[in-house]
C-alpha cells in the first residue's frame, strides 16, 4: 500500500533563509513558516542598513532569501542586488501595488496576503526545482 506522508516540516531542513521584512506581523508569521518548515532564519531585518550588517555577519552566505519590497527605508533593491551578487536566490514579497524592478523580474514574487505554504512551496523549489510537497512511502 501507498501512503502520501506531507514532507512540509522537512522542506527547508539545514537551510538558512535571510528575511528582510519590515512588517512585524508578517516577519512574525514568516519566521514561523520557515522554521516549521525545518529552515533557520536570519533576521528579520526591517530596513536595508540592518539587513547589509545582518547578511556582512554572516559571511555574506545564506541559501535563500526572502526580501520584502516595501521596506521601512525603500531598501529592497539595495539588498536584493547584494544578495544576488553573492549567488543568494530571493524570493520578494509585496503588497499588490510593488513593482518588481525588470532586473529582478526573475526572481519568484508572491503578492501579499499570501499562505505559509505557498511561500514554503516557492522556497523549496527555489532551493531545489524537483523538490515535492509530498513523498511516496510503502507502509508495512
């Protein structure tokens, strides 16, 4: 017999996400899905000069990154372009009137409101494009 066991705690296991989110109520709920997800998370940072010292802190490495487009300081892009630079794949979050700027237009959007799965989902293929939310297992 099959049986569909849901992977979710596990998506993100061993992964470091750095979140710059200047909302409180959303980095609270996002922190919330990345480590429920198995992720460790840096931040939340809510303004550009806080996330480049966070990010300088930790050797400028992270496996993933979400970064919020409405900042405090309208610093998004100015880490965005730091991240990049260092090879971090970033996921952006906005309210439905952000524009993403064409230089990043390849990078993952999600529009607020959105739901801890699907920003799970989009980390995990972000991280790994033939991740699954669910696996097969024989059961005994």
């Amino acid at each position: 017999m099959i049986q569909i066991v849901p992977i979710a705690k596990t998506l993100l296991a061993g992964r470091r996400i750095f979140l710059a989110q200047s909302d409180a109520v959303v980095a609270t709920r996002t922190v919330a899905a990345i480590t429920g997800a198995g992720g460790a998370v840096s931040g939340p940072y809510a303004t550009a000069a806080e996330g480049l010292a966070g990010f300088a802190s930790l050797g400028r490495t992270a496996d993933a990154a979400v970064v919020d487009l409405q900042l405090r300081d309208a610093g998004a892009c100015r880490i965005a372009d730091v991240l990049r630079r260092s090879g971090v794949p970033i996921v952006f979050l906005r309210n439905g009137s952000a524009e993403v700027p064409a230089r990043f237009r390849t990078c993952p959007v999600l529009t607020r409101p959105t739901t801890d799965h699907q920003l799970v989902q989009t980390l995990a293929r972000l991280l790994d494009p033939a991740a699954m939310i669910v696996e097969a297992r024989a059961s005994a």
